[in-house]
C-alpha cells in the first residue's frame, strides 16, 4: 500500500516530476511560521517525461540528483505526488467502529466495486474523512487507488537519485494542502475557487469548495502551444524557441503576432471549461479563480483573464506568507511559485 497518512520520523522532501522539470521543495517552522529552506527546479529533455508520465526512469533520475545537489537540504527522505488523472479516488460509508485493518479487509474484498484493475497490479490506501449525516454509527471513507507502476516508476527514479520515498501522495490532495497555507489571503468571500493549472501541454480545472477540490478536469491545452506557436513563426527549432521564451529574447512583434492570439484561446479554452463544470455539476457560479503552472506567469495574462471570463484572477503562490532561509533565491522562487503547488503540498506532508 501506498501511504496518505504516514507520519515521518524527520522532514520530506517534497518532490515534483512533471513533463518539463523536477521541483525539490523542503520546509520547516520558524516562529510560528512555514520557512522555505531547500528549493531547485532542474529542467528535463523533452521526452524524458510526457504528461506527467515518466518514460525514461535514468533520465528523470539524474535530473533528482542535479536538483538536490544545488538545493543540499538536511534529509533524504521524500514525499511525491502520483498524477490526478493516474488515480482512482471514491467516498464509501463504512462502519465508524471498525479499525483500520477490518477496513482494509473490507475494502478488499468489495475492491471490484472500486477499482477496475487486478488487485495485485493496484496501490491503495484509505483515510475517514468524515462522520455520515444522519446515518448512525457510519462514516466516509475516501479510498484512493492507483496501478503500482505508477508508484514504482516514481520509487525507481528517486532510488536512484539516492533519496528515501516515504509518502505517496495524489496531486490534488497535495494542491489542497498547498492551497490551505494562504486561503486566508483571498477575499472573505471567495469561497469557491477556480484553480487553473496552465502546464506544458495539459490545464487542469480544480475547483475548490471552502479549501476541498470537488471538481478536476484535464483538457490538451499548455505552454508547449505557445512554443509551437514560435516555433513556427520564427523558422526555430522546438529547443530554440523554448530558449527564446524562456529569456524574453523575441522580435518585437511576438506579442501582437504570437502571444495575444495564445492568449485568447487560452481564454476561450477556460471559458469551455468553465462552462463544462457548470453543466456538469448542481453549480452555477464561482468567486474567484487562481492561475498555476508554468505558463501561469505570462505578462497580462490574469488580466485579459479577468476581462474574458468575469472574474477576479490571481497567482497562485503558496509562499506568500512563509519566509525564506539565506540560501534560498527569493526572486527566482516567487517567480516560480504558480509552478510549485504540488511540490509545496508534498514537503507539508512533514507536518501532518
């Protein structure tokens, strides 16, 4: 089984692969207050990693051990998130008066109502989550599952990269967590939020009702289009124009040419997302919505946001009130704070 709950001896490290990098994440408390205390983000070869799955283990590995080499934090051991889409996760009653071990029993048993893999080739873990109204002496449980390839790829490279896995956590339980550290800086009344995860070539809809995801929807839609987008307006290689993205360093008409345009149907794919939700769900409605991810940052992007869809739009940035130790870049951590929710919700796990 993997292992939501199991609290560590020492801190974690939190630990994201995604498709264009590693982020390496480590906290403590000082005073009362979260300190960021290790951080690195280590880029990946295109392939290495294609929408969060990772094929080339050695690879992916290598890059673990250029990240913890330039952050050098006080322990080796790691909390990681297994992809959203890669887990089956589902609320069942069960009896409040049964111990963690007739639970797992159970769940085994009933496993074909659950989960749609053979036992054996399956991860889970379970955790009560809450009291049942109106039904006496029966509780939900949530129980999360996953193919154990998909943990043991994970394992396979952070062995590797000489670390010690601890906790498997799933990403949308991690963006809860990192969410929870600055809810309290958003409106009063914004309590139910739109989370865009704008990644490399997937945005993900989270919406969170008082801090709890309740909906999450993927779509193909990223930062890799914008790439291609350059790549093909300037006669670039893909390497070239993600250089020349990433260092700002484009003819002067890049942004009424290529970046307005991406912008606009970036827009309209979060309007169709939106509008998906709502026919999907009893809700009609939201109070505000966060921009994450690594394309998150694009200048003016949370203002024709705002324009577009109706909403107030903010950065999501899990830091804003945690400070930070003396080897820490604060400026290059803050400008990739939108990208570090999940790895900011995995290093949390040490406090749990």
């Amino acid at each position: 089984m993997f292992r939501l709950n199991r609290k560590p001896k020492k801190g974690l490290i939190g630990v994201d692969i995604s498709s264009t990098s590693v982020k390496v994440l480590a906290l403590s408390v000082s005073n009362g207050r979260y300190e960021v205390i290790a951080y690195a983000v280590e880029p990946l070869p295109e392939g290495a990693a294609v929408e969060k799955n990772i094929v080339n283990p050695e690879v992916v590995s290598e890059a673990i051990e250029r990240a913890i080499a330039e952050c050098n934090p006080i322990t080796d051991e790691v909390a990681f998130a297994i992809p959203t889409a890669s887990v089956i996760s589902k609320v069942i009653e069960m009896d409040q008066d049964m111990n963690d071990d007739e639970r797992e029993v159970q769940i085994r048993l009933d496993a074909e109502q659950y989960i749609p893999f053979p036992l054996d080739e399956v991860s889970l873990d379970f955790e009560v989550v809450s009291i049942v109204p109106h039904k006496q002496n029966k509780v939900n449980v949530l129980l999360v599952a996953t193919r154990t390839e998909n943990v043991e790829v994970r394992n396979e490279a952070l062995i590797y990269a000489g670390l010690t896995p601890k906790v498997a956590d799933v990403e949308s339980l991690a963006i809860e967590r990192a969410f929870s550290v600055f809810s309290n800086t958003l409106p009063i009344a914004a309590k139910i939020i739109a989370l865009f995860d704008i990644g490399h070539s997937i945005m993900t809809l989270s919406i969170l009702d008082e801090g709890k995801i309740v909906y999450t929807r993927e779509q193909s839609f990223g930062g890799k289009q914008l790439t291609q987008d350059i790549q093909k307006r300037y006669g670039l290689s893909y390497a070239e124009a993600e250089r020349v993205k990433k260092d700002n360093s484009l003819p002067e008409d890049y942004e009424h040419e290529v970046l307005h345009p991406f912008m606009d149907a970036l827009a309209q794919q979060a309007k169709r997302s939106l509008q998906l939700f709502y026919s999907a769900s009893e809700y009609d409605g939201i109070d505000h919505i966060l921009l994450a991810g690594g394309t998150a940052n694009l200048e003016s992007l949370p203002k024709l946001l705002q324009n577009s869809l109706g909403y107030r739009v903010t950065i999501a940035d899990p830091f804003l009130q945690m400070t930070f130790a003396q080897n820490v870049n604060i400026k290059k951590i803050k400008q990739d704070a939108p990208a570090l929710m999940v790895a900011c919700g995995a290093a949390l796990r040490s406090f749990d």
